[in-house]
C-alpha cells in the first residue's frame, strides 16, 4: 500500500468542488432564525387534538404539518451537511445535535395524529372528503393510515411509544459506538512487510491485495477483533430483534416480519420469492467460486479470497471531469433530458467532490424539497469512484423528478424504490464499458467487477436476510439465542450459499457481528430486489429504447404516490413474480460464461 496522499483542510478545498449549501441557509445565525421560526409554527400543532373530524380542521392541520416538516427538514439537512464536511466542526456538530433532540419532541407532540384519524367511525374520513375537496390530495395519505387501523396503539400509547424512541434504539446507539469507536485490531503487515494499523476503513484495502498472506493477515486481524466482544455483540442484537418482536406483538401483526413489511404494501411474496429464486441458483454462486479458485491459480479457496483481485490492470488514474463524461456516455440510453439535468447537477454545487480533514468518509446522496440534491463523495480517481458518481447521482435524479413531479406529502420515495435509479444508473455504466472495452485483461476486470456487484448485492444481502429470519423467528417462538447459535447459524448459511469447494474459515463464523443493517428489521433484502428491478430496467431500456425510458421516468416521477410494488408494476417491473430476480440470475450466468471464456 502505497503512502496516502495528503489530506487538504477544508478551507484548502476549491469552491468549485464543493456543493453549494450556502443556497440553503447562508449561515448560523439564518439557520438559528428558521430554527426559532420552526418552534413558533409547531406550538400550534397540539390545539388540533381532538379536532381532526372537522375536515377544515384536518385540511388546516395537514397544511401546517406540512409547513412544520418541510422547515424542519431543511434545518436538519443543512445541519448534517454542515457538519458531514468537518466531523470535528463543534459549531455544525452543535447544529446538528440540536435540531435532532428538537425532531424527537415533535415526533412526541404529533404522535396523536394516527390514532385519532383511526379512532374514528368508519366512513368519517370518506364524509370529510367529500364535504371538502380540498382534502382529495390526501386520500391515499388518508387510505394508508386507515389500513394500519387494526395495529395502531391508542393514543396514550403512542405517546408513550414515540417518547421511548430513543430508548428502543439504545441496542443500536451501543452497536455503533463499539464497532465504529470503541473496536481495535491488532497491526497486520503491508505488502511490503511493513507493520501498518488496520481499522474498518483500511480494511477493504487489504482484503483485495493480490498477496494473499495480506489478505489472510487482515481477515483473521479484522474478525478475532470481533470475536472479542461476540457475547456483547449478541446481546445487543438479539435485543434489537426483541424490539422489533415486541413492536410487531404490540401492534397485532402475525410476524415481525409482516410488521416491516405491511405498512408499505409490500406483500410477503416479495419477500419469499425473492429468498427462493436464490436458493434455486446457488449452483451459479458455486460455479463463480470455482472458476474464481481456477483464476487464482490456488489448491483451496479460503473466505479470505473472495475479494482477489483476478485480472492484473495498470493502475489508473481518472480525473473527476473525466469522470463525468464516462458517467455520460454510459447513461446517455435515457436521453437527453435526463443527461442535461445530471449536467446541470454537476455544474451546480450538487456534488462535493474531494476528501479534506474530518469529512465523513464514503458517499450519500441526500436533500430535501426545498433543496436542491446534494451529493458527498470522496473522489479518488478510481473506477470505482466513477461508478459511486453514477450511483449517487441517480439517487439524486429520482429525488429531483420526484420533487418536481408530486406535491409535498408524496415527494419521498419508499426504502423499497430506494435502490433501483442508483442501481440502474450502475449497471447501464458497468454494461457501457464492458460493450466498448477493447483490452482483454481490462475486460475480464470489468466482466468480474459486476459479477461482484450481483455476489455482493444479490447472492451475500439474501444470505443476511436468511440469517435475519432465523434470529426473528426463533425470538418470536421464545428460543433464547447465543452468541453461539448466531456462529453456527452463520457458518451453515456460508457452507451452503458459497458451495464444497469454498474452505468457510471459523473466523467468518462472527461475520454477523459487523453487519449494521441488521438493526434496521428486514432492510437488507431491499438490495437484492432494488438491483433485481434496476437489472430489469437497464435491459428494458437498452432493447426497447424509449418507450422503456419513458415508463422509467414515469417510476422516478411517482415518488410515493402509490405503493412501491404498483409504481413499479406500473413502469413495467413486476416485482410481484419471479421473473426480475430470475432475469437477474440469467445476467449472473451470462457473466460467468465471459469471465470462464476469457471473453
């Protein structure tokens, strides 16, 4: 590993390559007045208690929440921004903090929203609709509150619930310190033998080297640092699935699983028939570690080596505005509209492009209606960094045409939808330059850099989702779990997703340890099936041209204005059925057939 580059302060940093949030609040002090501003509009959400079944009563509410929310909203954006570019910024971090103890205490006094709409005789809710036009706008927001009726608390208890929030998140709060502050590992040794520090964020670095004694040296560091603290880890997860049981006991679902599920109008198909489609391809996962063994050139293939790198490329070196016109011509299948505003996002303070000193490390895209997208990245001239730029830039183009398109209350997309524009964005990228790569060895780089995606989205977030399942299953049937059944769950999963020829290493065992995503219930299968639409969409797009691009834009328009399996049944994926993630397997096996014949 070669010595890092200097890291610029942030005042060192061009204005040019940094995303214009001064267009948000132009400092502290406008964003303390807006602060004030919020308080004074919020102090008159509690007087419709009790009200809400005079329809200019909840015409009158829905306007001031939605006046509430959008000022709040803003505030919170512009604070995390702030403080995302300098993480050691006391004055942002201040911001930040205040504006999310104040987001609790207006979840509290809003709380009694819900169940008063549910508390009313049937039919109330259709009368004041009719009787006021102006509440039309609100009829699905209205319908899908109604449908929650029979797993909604009373009042009191949804009070008492929404002011336990930060205490039901506690198991999380404690995940995050110990993994992220708390957690060391023992020095590994670089490729020049050199003794070096291994952290979260240097590991992937090393679990790619092409030595493979590095690759070895910073698996075993990374999880018996883990192993460590198995029982606490445990603890703490198996905690965080209580919660959820509870929750799901509490509110009368059948399952917790049906509890994460139901509000959005997911059915549990989705969800099954994603694990089953694959379970019934695994013999593809088997194959990919085969000819990955054959590849390398090794007589056993370790967990360690899965992220090998198998094809030897030079090094390269992309500038950002490089960068862009790759990103461009990899997209330009959705037209020119869609290519002008990507630009425009460029040109525009969308992007804060480069590390400096105490910037949040990795890459999101966020904002909010009455902001423009913003996007941060770390941009470090790699491919890699090239295909993160197309990713969080189809983030932020879904946010923009849903923002235009919708009005306030639907102008979000559900964590369903949340995955498919970025993947699309990707994977017509990774399509672009496998079809117009001329060398080989950069090719089969390519041709293994989305077979990857697909192991690592596909195949390994099902694989978490199964372990997910068995930790909520057996909590909810009472069968205390340890941190050695957790162990042996995954080691099996492991044995039986990645097939004979993998040597499944008992350090890999702890793996579930390092996942963070399990402390979101039943979040980490919305990889699987986002990439399973986006592959559905760039390869409708790229054969039937635009009358796809057109349905696809009309997905990224919809925002939340119908359930996310109708939004997207409606653009021409039918996440109901079988066939996006059986097209998905299809795409992985076509891959393998290049990556075995060298294409």
């Amino acid at each position: 590993m070669g010595e890092p580059a200097k890291i610029k302060a942030r005042d060192e940093i061009s204005p040019n390559d940094k995303w214009a949030v001064e267009k948000i609040y132009k400092n502290t002090d406008e964003w303390n007045t807006d602060f004030s501003k919020l308080k004074e509009n919020a102090a008159g959400i509690p007087a419709f208690r009790g009200k809400l079944s005079d329809a200019h009563k909840l015409l009158e509410f829905f306007k001031l929440d939605e006046k509430v929310s959008r000022r709040a909203e803003k505030l919170f954006v512009y604070a995390n921004l702030r403080s995302d570019e300098d993480t050691s910024n006391s004055e942002f971090l201040g911001l930040k903090s205040k504006i999310s103890v104040y987001l609790s205490e207006l979840e509290a006094a809003e709380s009694f929203f819900m169940p008063e709409i549910l508390s009313y005789p049937e039919g109330t809710v259709e009368n004041e609709i009719k009787a006021l036009p102006d509440l039309e706008l609100y009829r699905f927001r209205l319908e899908q509150i109604l449908r929650l009726k029979s797993h909604t608390l009373d009042k009191n208890s949804e009070s008492i619930l929404a002011s336990l929030s930060d205490c039901l998140e506690a198991p999380h709060s404690a995940y995050t310190l110990l993994s992220n502050a708390d957690m060391e590992f023992h020095p590994v040794h670089d490729e020049n033998g050199m003794e070096v520090p291994l952290t979260e964020s240097s590991y992937y670095g090393y679990i790619t080297s092409k030595d493979r004694r590095v690759r070895r040296e910073a698996f075993q560091s990374l999880f018996g640092g883990y192993r460590q603290f198995r029982n606490t880890f445990a603890s703490l997860l198996v905690s965080s699935v209580k919660r959820c049981a509870m929750n799901a006991k509490l509110r009368h679902y059948k399952s917790s699983l049906e509890s994460s599920l139901f509000p959005n109008g997911i059915p549990l198909g989705v969800y099954s028939t994603a694990a089953d489609v694959v379970d019934k391809n695994l013999n593809l996962l088997h194959r990919y570690v085969n000819i990955k063994k054959k590849l390398l050139g090794i007589d056993t293939i370790h967990m360690y080596d899965l992220y090998a790198p198998l094809v030897d490329v030079p090094d390269v070196h992309i500038e950002f505005s490089k960068a862009v016109d790759i990103v461009k011509e990899g997209l330009a299948p959705l037209g020119k509209e869609y290519i002008g505003l990507f630009s425009k996002g460029i040109s525009e303070g969308w992007v804060d492009r480069y590390p400096n000193k105490g910037k949040r490390s990795g890459a999101y895209s966020w904002g909010c209606y009455d902001t423009q997208p913003y996007v941060l990245m770390n941009y470090n001239y790699t491919l890699d960094d090239v295909s993160t730029l197309a990713h969080e830039m189809g983030h932020s183009l879904h946010s923009y045409y849903s923002k235009k398109t919708q009005p306030y209350i639907y102008s979000d997309y559900a964590i369903f939808c949340a995955e498919v524009a970025s993947t699309t964005n990707e994977s017509l990228l990774i399509r672009h330059l496998i079809a117009n790569e001329q060398d080989k060895n950069k090719k089969l780089y390519l041709v293994n850099s989305q077979l990857e995606q697909i192991r690592a989205t596909v195949f390994r977030q099902m694989m978490f989702a199964e372990f997910e399942t068995f930790t909520h299953e057996q909590t909810e049937k009472g069968i205390p779990l340890t941190a050695d059944d957790l162990c042996s769950y995954w080691h099996k999963l492991n044995v039986r997703y990645y097939g004979p020829e993998m040597m499944v290493d008992p350090e890999i065992d702890i793996e579930w340890a390092r996942i963070p995503h399990f402390y979101r219930d039943f979040y980490v299968y919305q990889y699987a099936t986002g990439y399973a639409a986006a592959n559905s969409f760039a390869e409708r797009i790229l054969s039937d041209g635009e009358k796809a691009v057109e349905q696809y834009k009309g997905f990224l328009k919809s925002g939340s204005s119908d359930y996310p399996v109708n939004i997207l049944r409606k653009a021409g994926v039918d996440m109901a059925t079988a066939k996006p993630m059986q097209d998905t397997m299809a795409t992985f096996s076509r891959l393998l057939d290049m990556l075995e014949s060298g294409v």
